[in-house]
C-alpha cells in the first residue's frame, strides 16, 4: 500500500493536509464499499459474484480499522517524504544526559524473570520496577526495540502495538539534559522535538527555561528532567524522587511517530525510528529474538516426527492461566493444552517445585511422606473399589502399564481396543491405538495379540443417531463370541469413556455398561483411559468413566494430574496389583519422585481451592451453548461435542454425506491463531476442533474464542 501512494505522489504531490486525511479516507472507502456490498446482495440475493464480493469487502474493512490511525498516518507522511534519507543510526558528539550507568537497564521483556506471578498485568509495574533499580543505581532506562510484555493485552484480536521505538530514563528530577547534536528546537503538545540535520528527536518530561522555537548547539544545555509525573503515554513515572524523560528518534520529518508499534510492521518503523544508543553514550537497544533461526535449529536437531503446530509458528516463551504469549508479546487464548489443567506458571505450583526440590528429589524406592500422601489422596477420588495406585512419568507409560497388569491378572494377551482412538506412543500403548490422524498405517500395522472393535461414533461411525448404543454393543458382543470361537481368551477392554481423540464425542448412554459386562463374563478387565478426559475436565463428572454409570478395574491418568511435569498413574484394585508382583519389582524415576508428588498434591489443592471442576462445568456449557449457536449458522459446522472443557466442533463440507473439511479445519486454525487464539484439528480426517483448554478458562476468553471463529467463519473461509 505505501509503494502504490509513494508511486501515486511521483506524479502528484500530496499536501500536508492531504497526507493526514488519506488513511481515514482509506477507511471509509471500505466502509462504503461493505454497506454497498450488502445492499446488493439484499436486493439480489441469487447473485454469486456480488455475495462474494461482499466477503472480500468485509475482509478489507475488518483489516483496514485494526490499523491505528495515528501509525497509518505517520507511515505515509515517511513513504511520501523521506523514504530516501540516509538510514545510519544517529551519533552524537554529546551524551543526551552525562553518565548513564549501562548497568541500570530494565528487562520489560517477556521472558523477565521481574514478572513472575502475572505481575506484569499490576498498572505502574514498569515506573515500581524502575523506582527499585534507581535505587540500585541513581537512574534506570527501558530497551529500544524490546516488545514489552507490559504492553501486552488479553483477549484481544489482532496484533497489539507492543514495540518501543523509543526508550524511557528514569532520572532524578533536575537532571540536566544536553543537545547531542545541532538543531532547532520546536515544541509540539506535551513533547520538544530537537529538529537535527537528518532526523528528530522527539522527547517528552522536558522542562525548558525558555518558551518557544529556538537554535541549539550541540553540548548546549537545552533543559531538565521534570519533576512530577510524566505523560502516561508511554511513561507512567508518578513519584517526585524518579522523574521520567522519553527519547524516540523519528526520520518522518515534522511527524509524530508513535512510541510503540505492532509487530508485523517491525523492518519498516525501525527504518523510520532508529536506535538512539549514539545520542545517549551507551547501548539501550534490546537483543532481536532469532525466531526463524531458532526454527531452522530445532528441524536440524530435533527430530522433525516430533511435530509443531502451524507451519509458521509463533516463538511461545511465556504462560499465564489460560494464556500463552510470544517473543512479540502478543497473546494467544490457549484452547488446546490439556495438560496445563491450572493453568499456566502458577505461583503455588512455582513454589511448590523450588520448596521440594530445595530439600529433596529422588525415586520412590525411598520412603518419604509426599508419596504417601499422594497416593492416599488420589485412592480416595477414585471410585471404590479402587485402592491402590502405581506411579508412572506419562500417560503412554500409564496405559502400557495397564495392559500388563491385565495381562499378568489374566493369563491371557488379547486386548480389546476401539478404533480411531489414540492412546500413547510406547510399543504397549501404541498397539492398542488406531487412530489414522496419528498414524497413517494403524489399521495394518496392529500386532496380533489385539482385537479392535467399531468406534461407537454415534454421529460418524458404522452405527448413527441417538439409538445406535445398542448396534454397537451387538457388534462387540459379535466380537467376542467370535474370539471364543477362535479359544482366545480375553486379558482387557481398554476405552476412553469419551472418545477424546474424536474431539469428545460422548459415547451411547449404557454401552460402557454392556461391554464391561461382556468382558467381565470371561473373566477380563475393563481399563478407562482418563488420561485426557478425566480428572475434572468433564466439569459434572470428576471421571469421565462416571459419566457411564461404570467403574473399571483399572483407571490411567496423566497430563493435568501434573500440570505439564511428566507425571502418571495407574490406579486399581489391590488383588491386580499383587498379580502384578509375580513379575517382578516395579518403580519409575519420575513418577512417584517427592518433586512429581508435591506437584500432584498441589494440583489437587489448586483444583480444589479455586473450583476448577466446577468451573469446566459452568464455563463448559457456556461455551458449548455459543458453539452449537454456530451450528445453526454455518453450515461448515457438522456437530459439537462433548462436556464441561473437553469440546470438539466436527467440521463437514456436506451435512448429509458428511465429507470431512480437512483442509478447512486446517485454515481455520490458522486464521484463529491471527485472531489470539491457539487451536489444532483432530481425528481421523483432522477436521474437528480439539477444545480442551486449561481448567481456569474464564467466560470472558471462552466468549472471546467463540467470537474469533464466528468472524473466521463469516469472513476468511469459503462458503
């Protein structure tokens, strides 16, 4: 857009008042042509051509009023003037104020370890954070070029103006301040403007003798820092012993540029501001993150099978609750970590870990009491009669685990598994998942000792509608006989009691009930794998095998038991566990550690002290409501799934024949991660929305979510 008015202006010039009139301009030709557009469709709504248009339209006026004026305006003014001035960073024969101490730099960034806690959201932490190191050193400066998480914004679509071009000094009130270089001095609004020979430098927290316009000599004294409180954009320094003065220099002549820009704009402001280290005597800019380095490192050395989302993706360094926020500062709604269950960083776990680990981490064939602790807490949420726990680093671990113990109980190898599910990556786990989405070659590849039977997918599967319970458990009662048949005798059923890998499609009411009793006839155990649906998730149900009216044998459990620490279990009666111990003995490193132990127990008290089941209940059905609201809408949108924060929005490009919308599942991902929010698809076809955030998801960021892919549905996919 700038190239096309930079070659407009080749041949007519703009004015001043030109210059500042065009962007709004621009803004309300997109406004004109989105009302036109929907006239036309409403007076001939068969028209194909003029309901596309009308997309396109819509696409240009979203995009064109996130742009903030004020930047659109000082970007033109640069482009049409003085895009071709020398881009050297300035240098001046004079420190702008004499011996700043290089030490005293503020890191405002993301990964600062000065924002532990969510401090970063408390008003005034950069000016308190500021005050300490003045004390520290007699004066403190913010970076040039630092995306400030101080600036960052929750729930918010679309970039966020995080970059500073300029750089604040705390200082003294008093504090003389020295013109680097010749020029004029101006004065505009709240700000002075050294006007040197090839650039400005524009400053606020002045005080000047005099009034008015007038020359400067470099090594001149032009003024002090001012006492009392400095403009609250960008300063916000409000003590009367620290005083703030901020510095940007600006190549767009005559213009104000703004102190802090969006990311995507980064190469171009930072041709227009550039680095005021020279003027000041010592380096204030910021380190760059090296994020498409880091990326191209990471594909070398890191096995590229171990995939990341989004082809493109952003460099995530910080976590808070339910958001995720990278290197730009800019946040994400994280809609997909189950893991996390309390949410990102949290500071009761934060101590949790450095308490344990500042006394003891070892493995659990030494006696310690977190253990006891832990495992008495957990056999008591688990249903009776489940008594006795096994501690393990992962769920894969958890559901290997589970297999061996209904192997050893049993005397027999068969395990029944579903298809299309997913339930870890080692050789036992493996076996027993069938999930394509995964793994391309699951169904030719299983080992002989495992029997898979029908998904009892009730709205995609072999069997559909809301009676299809009793199909799917003939067929698994079809199964089993034929087993018979063969004289293979039945070790475990294992099955998650939502089908998570589905996206949380709710199994028939009763068929848990009917298949246990099935495998329980010929003397098998039945395992949950709660390992992504359980744990409070469902919100109602703390175990999604509850929501079936069942208990299993065996129940495994991973991810949010701890909250991103490998740590799993595998909990049971006593008898399968002493048959067990004809196997021999059994510990694993990380899993039943004083560290994992402290961590779980924490995790419980979290989700106990702060309601988090019944806020994946409340928050859920909210979000689940708004969801199925869409549906009515969109087409695209084949059914919503689930309960409490384990959601999945099946995405289908015909209704009736219900072809999978893969590559659109996939674009709309992409378009919800420009929007702040972080989604994946999943299933066999990677075409349903996986929604299973951390537990601590408020209805603000659920509503926010909800919005984002309403506007992605109106506007970025095709209809």
């Amino acid at each position: 857009m700038l190239d096309a008015i930079a070659a407009f202006t080749e041949r007519v010039t703009l004015t001043d008042q030109e210059i500042v009139a065009l962007w709004p301009l621009v803004v309300f030709r997109t406004a004109v042509l989105v009302v036109s557009g929907e006239q036309q469709v409403a007076l001939d709504g068969d028209n194909e051509y003029a309901d596309e248009n009308r997309r396109s339209e819509w696409v240009a006026f979203e995009t064109a009023t996130r742009l903030d004026f004020d930047e659109m305006e000082a970007l033109i003014a640069w482009r049409v003037r003085d895009a071709h001035s020398p881009e050297t960073d300035p240098i001046g024969e004079y420190a702008l104020v004499a011996e700043l101490p290089a030490a005293a730099q503020l890191d405002l960034s993301v990964t600062s370890l000065a924002f532990d806690g969510g401090s970063w959201l408390d008003p005034g932490i950069d000016r308190q954070l500021a005050s300490a190191m003045c004390d520290t050193f007699g004066a403190a400066t913010t970076r040039y070029g630092e995306y400030r998480l101080t600036r960052a914004a929750l729930d918010t679509a679309g970039e966020v103006a995080t970059l500073a071009l300029g750089v604040e000094l705390y200082l003294p009130p008093g504090t003389p301040v020295i013109a680097p270089v010749d020029g004029a001095i101006r004065e505009a609004d709240d700000a002075v403007v050294l006007v040197a020979a090839d650039y400005d430098v524009w400053m606020t927290g002045l005080d000047r003798a005099s009034r008015g316009d007038e020359l400067a000599i470099a090594g001149q004294v032009i003024g002090i820092v001012a006492s009392g409180a400095a403009p609250d954009e960008p300063g916000d320094a409000t003590t009367t012993d620290v005083a703030c003065l901020t510095v940007h220099v600006s190549r767009a002549r005559g213009t104000r540029p703004p102190f802090f820009v969006r990311p995507s704009t980064e190469a171009l402001w930072r041709r227009v501001c550039p680095d005021p280290s020279g003027l000041l005597g010592i380096p204030v800019a910021a380190a760059e993150w090296a994020t498409d380095a880091l990326l191209e490192s990471r594909d070398a050395t890191f096995a590229r099978v171990q995939e990341h989302y989004y082809e493109h993706p952003p460099q995530i360094e910080r976590g808070w609750r339910h958001h995720l926020i990278d290197v730009r500062a800019q946040t994400y709604v994280d809609m997909v970590n189950n893991v996390s269950g309390v949410g990102h960083a949290h500071p009761r776990l934060v101590e949790a870990v450095a308490d344990q680990w500042s006394l003891l981490n070892t493995n659990s064939r030494f006696h310690y009491a977190e253990l006891a602790r832990f495992t008495s807490r957990l056999a008591e949420l688990a249903p009776d009669p489940l008594d006795t726990v096994f501690l393990v680093n992962s769920g894969s671990e958890a559901v290997d685990l589970a297999i061996r113990l209904a192997q050893a109980y049993t005397g027999h190898s068969t395990m029944l598994a579903v298809r299309e599910a997913y339930h870890g990556w080692t050789v036992g786990a493996d076996a027993v998942s069938s999930s394509i989405g995964d793994n391309p070659r699951a169904l030719e590849t299983r080992p002989d000792w495992v029997h898979l039977v029908e998904s009892p997918h009730s709205y995609r599967g072999k069997h559909r509608g809301a009676d299809s319970g009793a199909h799917y458990v003939a067929d698994f009662a079809a199964d089993l006989r034929m087993l018979d048949d063969q004289g293979k005798g039945i070790a475990g059923f294992i099955a998650e009691p939502v089908f998570g890998n589905a996206g949380g499609v709710l199994l028939p009411a009763g068929y848990l009930e009917e298949t246990y009793a099935e495998v329980r006839r010929r003397g098998g155990l039945c395992i949950a794998d709660e390992v992504q649906v359980g744990y409070g998730r469902l919100g109602e149900y703390f175990w999604g095998s509850t929501q079936q009216g069942v208990v299993p044998d065996i129940i495994t459990v991973a991810k949010a038991m701890g909250n991103g620490h490998p740590l799993g279990a595998v909990i049971t009666r006593g008898d399968i566990a002493e048959r067990f111990a004809n196997e021999g003995s059994m510990f694993s490193s990380a899993g039943g550690s004083p560290v994992s132990c402290r961590i779980g127990l924490t995790v419980l008290d979290i989700m106990d002290d702060e309601s988090l089941q019944e806020n994946a209940s409340i928050v859920g059905a909210h979000l689940k409501g708004r969801l199925e609201d869409l549906g009515e809408r969109f087409e695209l949108i084949g059914a919503v799934y689930g309960m409490g924060l384990y959601l999945g929005v099946e995405l289908v490009l015909d209704r009736s024949t219900l072809e999978p919308a893969t590559a659109v599942a996939a674009q709309v991902c992409d378009a919800l991660l420009k929007e702040g929010c972080i989604m994946q698809p999943t299933g066999d076809y990677k075409n349903v929305l996986k929604i299973k955030p951390p537990l601590c998801l408020t209805i603000e960021s659920a509503d926010f979510f909800a919005d984002a892919l309403e506007r992605v549905l109106s506007l970025e996919v095709p209809r």
